[in-house]
C-alpha cells in the first residue's frame, strides 16, 4: 500500500505500510518537539509509577530500523539522555494492528515466529542483554553464552558489523541505565495487563541464563521458564489512539494515517459487513473420484507455484478436510475447503480470512459470504468443475495472494 504524504515544490513523498507510519510519526514528533511527551505517554502498568517523568529538556536520539544481524531489526530505538545525563534506551515495536493478532504461541515457535511482536521482543531483550555486557574493547557485540543455553542454542547471538559497532552501540546504545521495550499497537488498552493470565504464550520469552549445558529442545521454551514476571516492568504500552490525541493533523501522520484505518477496516469484527457462523469440513478422501478432487488438484498446483509461497512469504498445508496458506505469523490466511451446505452446489470453496484485504476487484463480486472455520472468519468464492478455465484459476489464485501479502509484511 502506497501513501501519498506530501508535495511541495515538485517533491512529493510516499510512505509505505507501517514501516512508513512509523517513519511519519517520528517526523512528526521532532517537528513539534513532543518526543519527550511521547515518551511520557507509554505506560508501564507493572510499575509503581506507570509513567517515567522526563523533562522537556530530555535530548532523544531516534534510530530507524537498524539493523542488528542475529538481533533483529527494531522498528525504532528511542535514546533518551536526562540533563542529569542518565541514558535510556527503548526498543519500539510497532504494528498497526492489534497485539493478538500480532502474536504467536512461544512454547511453539512455528515458522515465522521473530517475525511476529513477541518475537521480536524477545529478540531486543537478548539484544539488552548483549548490550549490558559489551565493553568498549570489545570487537563484536555478542550475548553471554548462558543467555544462548537458556534459548537451546548452542552458539550465542552476535552483532559484527563495523559501522554499526561504531555509530550506533558504541555512542548510543551503551551504558544505559535501562532499557525498556514498548509496544505501540492499535488495541484499545494496555496489553500487557492481561495477557500474563487470559494467554500467556503471547508473552515475549523472556529467559533466566543457565549454568549447565543447553536446555533440551523439547522444553527449552517451556510456559514455566518464561522468566517474565522477573522482567515485566521494563515492558509498555502505547496505542495508535494515543498517538492521534498527540499529533492531531500532523503534516506527515494525517497522511500516513490512511494506512492505519485501512487495517482497521480489515480487522475490525464484522469486518466484511456480517456475521459467520462456523462449519464443519468433510474429509478431502469422501469426494474420492470427484470433480471435487481434481479442482482441488490443480488449485493446489497453482498456489505451491506461485511466487509468494516459492518466496517463503507463505507456507501450504494440506489438511484433512482442508488446505491453508499460512502466512510468517502463522495465520492461515487462505482455505481451499470441502463443499459444505448450503454451499454444496459447488465442487471446492476459495476462502480468504476476513483479516487481510480479501479478494481483489475482479473477484469479489462473486463472493458467497463468510464462515467461519475454527472460529476464523473466511470470505468464500465458490467453485465448480469446469467453469473456471485454467488461466482464469491462475488469475483467481495469483490475484488473491498478491493482494494479501503487503499488509502481513
């Protein structure tokens, strides 16, 4: 998705997704000189004081998606020095979506998981750690190999890239007397208050160094070696509501901005204008000699040769009485399901989840609704044997995967 932010004499410039929502909002923030009161406004609910106190002479240094090799690359890394010269650094990870939604099971760690929020927390924190213990002769930014062995990993993290070391770790980033790592999301409260009771396997994986050799596998990220209430009250919160109460019409954020309705256009309940109600799949082997089969055959042909799933944006996976695309969060995102009443009149049902952007222009006209699949909402185009050509299916599947694979980036 393409925004069109501002032009002036002949110069006009785009943001992009949320990469470009970000961008805009730190042009914003040091334009009207509320960096400060931005940092004012994340809350630590695990804190005495759930908001820090820092003047309005607070110098703040903004670090745009740097890249820490085996660390990660944080949205945005906030350094913020007191005129007492205390030094604070916050990790920042933003999505324009909700936290849930964000978010993956840790004890899992399915493909795709450092791409999603508490992965990526989880990333920064080894990261502070790294940080904490890295020294001004040191030649590479590496973490403490008990940190590495309370991960299951046998060789620690490292960051080695010279220009890195130097203009960002060594100036900014060490000897700090605290990092903190905030998420910016569009929930409509806190979301750390909840999550430690309703699903903690949403939390960051936040792990205790060992002394001995490396966890086994099976458990090394087990729910009772998360040592997150030991660390909660150096993560907040801030949400997109917050930033639109600052900012206002920012000259930059009220363009970039148009991204962030589009995903809540997408994501909100009801997104695709009604209800669904769940159905149950019958196995793909009842339809044995079917058109149901051989439609099904040359969907699945398509969809494993097209250029998103061949480039790993996506994953395919056969299933009993359906198929999904799954995508890095490990969402299913696209179904191929088994005809079901009242929509058995067709041989395969194409569905697409009510949380991306659906079918594109040419499609959707013939969508059929939504139901509901383990409780996940999926928009549907039924499809006969023999009415779609080939190149017609190719267009239909192609379409649909290019069109929802810029908002999961």
């Amino acid at each position: 998705m393409t925004i069109a932010a501002e032009h002036a004499d002949g110069c006009e410039i785009h943001f992009y997704g949320e990469r470009g929502l970000v961008n805009a909002l730190f042009l914003d923030l040091r334009a009207s000189g509320a960096m400060p009161e931005f940092l004012r406004r994340i809350e630590f609910v695990f804190r005495d004081r759930t908001h820090l106190d820092l003047p309005d002479t607070t110098e703040v240094v903004v670090i745009v998606e740097a890249g820490f090799a085996e660390f990660g690359s944080p949205d945005a890394i906030l350094v913020a020095t007191t005129p007492d010269g205390t030094r604070l650094v916050f990790f920042l990870e933003a999505k324009a979506g909700v936290y849930r939604n964000e978010a993956q099971d840790y004890t899992k760690r399915d493909r795709g998981f450092n791409s999603t929020i508490n992965g990526q927390f989880t990333l920064r924190y080894r990261l502070a750690r790294a940080l904490r213990e890295f020294r001004e002769d040191h030649s590479r930014l590496v973490e403490p190999q008990a940190f590495a062995s309370a991960y299951g990993e046998q060789n620690p993290r490292r960051l080695s890239k010279p220009e890195n070391l130097k203009h960002i770790v060594r100036p900014h980033l060490v000897g700090a007397s605290s990092y903190f790592f905030v998420a910016l999301t569009d929930d409509a409260a806190n979301v750390w208050r909840g999550l430690e009771t309703e699903n903690p396997r949403l939390l960051p994986f936040v792990a205790e160094p060992t002394t001995g050799p490396s966890i086994p596998p099976q458990s090394d990220w087990a729910l009772e070696r998360n040592a997150w209430a030991s660390h909660r009250e150096d993560f907040g919160w801030i949400g997109f509501r917050e930033i639109e109460a600052l900012l206002g019409g920012g000259r930059f954020f009220r363009h970039a901005h148009q991204f962030l309705d589009a995903k809540r256009r997408v994501s909100a309940p009801g997104a695709k204008g009604r209800a669904f109600i769940n159905i149950r799949t019958r196995p793909w082997n009842s339809y044995s000699g079917r058109p149901t089969i051989r439609l099904r055959d040359r969907l699945r042909s398509i969809i494993k040769e097209s250029t998103p799933v061949r480039d790993g944006h996506f994953s395919y996976r056969e299933e009993t009485g359906s198929d999904s695309v799954i995508d890095l969060r490990n969402q299913r995102v696209l179904k191929l399901i088994t005809p079901v009443p009242p929509y058995d009149n067709f041989d395969v049902l194409f569905g697409v989840s009510v949380d991306t952007s659906g079918f594109p222009e040419a499609f959707r006209l013939g969508s059929q609704g939504v139901i509901g699949v383990q409780n996940r909402g999926f928009e549907i185009v039924g499809i006969s044997d023999g009415v779609f050509g080939d190149d017609t299916l190719a267009e239909l599947v192609r379409d649909t995967l290019a069109n929802i694979v810029d908002p999961l980036e």
